[in-house]
C-alpha cells in the first residue's frame, strides 16, 4: 500500500514545498523545522492505522472514556538524514522504543552499493515498526535495513516513512520486501536522474540539515 499525503491538501503541502525552495534551504534550522514539523505530521496520519483499546480516564468530575493506542510502535530510524525527521515521530510517539541504523550507498557509475555500518534497535518480534527515512531513492537502502533488522525478530507490520519518494524506488520495494509494509510519502517525484538521485527532489538532505560532508 502507497500512501501519499500531497494527494490531499493540507499544510504539509507547505512544509515539503519550503523544503524543495532553494532558496529557504539556505536557512538551515527552517529546514530542519520543517523536516521535523513533517515527522510530526506523518506520525500523526500513521498513528490513524494502529489498534487502539478503550480505556477508562478518572477525571476530576468524573470518568470519560477513551480510545488510547494499545502498543506504542518501534521507531527506526537511518543516520543522520533521519534524525530531525525522527525527533517529529518522536515528539508524538514519546514512549516508544527507538533503534539506530548506519547506513550509506557506495556510489559507482553504473550501480549504487549500500553500505550499512551500525545497527542499535529492541526485540522486533510481532511488533508494529515505523521505518524512518527523509529520502525513498533506489529504495535499496529500505530493503538493506529491513533485511538487516530482521535478526531482531520479524515485524508484524512496517510503515516505512519517507518525505519525497521515486517511481523506482517505490516499485523496488513493493518487490523485494518480505514483510507487510505500507509506503508513506509527502511527495512522489518524477523519477530518479543517471546518479540516482530523486528529480526535482529536494537535494542532500544529510547536507542541508548539517552541512556538507567529507
């Protein structure tokens, strides 16, 4: 399943729009606000799919009754590009249990190699995970950290939350991910240039949230 947020109008529209300015891009922390406002925003729309229970609130007058979420889910998210995009989920899920990923692509001519370095995350066993990650290019970095994640147990469902998302990238995940997964974007671009990168995209997002790296 593909759920894309600029097929409704909403002021996440705003939020990616400033992102891809390049313009506004040249002020770092509205960027980083921004890709941290849209984590929020995305969390919030996922947090519409979880299950929830009833639950029984003591008010100072009396007893409401609510419907509260019936596990927090486990937040994932790749370095450094995700990390304002993860403090949004964070803001919202501020129980859940988190996991750290490292991973790169190795960048050749023809092909695109990714690289993965480091992996912190909780037992994932029956558990619903919400893969966090600002750019869905290739999708070959998704599918490398979703294989690798599996040695902590199989996931009951992932939701993978990118903020721009390619054709490619998209197609390449719906075919080799092994486990029940719902795609969610703020965008889907045109497709992918001879670098693979996402075109219009948005550029580095690693880079405009931290500066240029070696």
């Amino acid at each position: 399943m593909l759920i894309n947020l600029s097929d409704q109008n909403s002021v996440a529209n705003q939020f990616i729009a400033e992102l891809r300015d390049k313009r506004i891009q040249q002020d770092r922390l509205r960027f980083r606000k921004n890709v941290e406002r849209l984590g929020q925003v995305m969390a919030y729309e996922i947090s519409k799919r979880l299950l929830y229970r009833e639950n029984t609130i003591e008010t100072p007058l009396g007893v409401a009754i609510h419907q509260l979420p019936l596990n927090n889910p486990v937040l994932i998210t790749v370095l450094r590009a995700g990390l304002p995009y993860f403090q949004g989920f964070l803001d919202y899920f501020d129980q859940a249990d988190c996991g750290f990923i490292g991973a790169y692509r190795k960048e050749g001519s023809d092909e695109i190699a990714i690289n993965l370095e480091y992996l912190a995350a909780p037992t994932l066993e029956n558990r619903v995970v919400i893969l966090i990650d600002p750019m869905l290019a290739t999708g070959k970095s998704f599918i490398r950290c979703l294989d690798a994640l599996q040695r902590n147990g199989s996931p009951e469902h992932v939701h993978l939350a990118a903020l721009v998302a390619a054709p490619e990238g998209i197609q390449f995940v719906r075919e080799n991910a092994r486990v029940p997964m719902t795609i969610w974007t703020c965008d889907v671009d045109e497709n992918l240039n001879d670098q693979f990168y996402i075109v219009p995209g948005l550029g580095d997002a690693g880079d405009l949230c931290f500066g240029q790296k070696l």
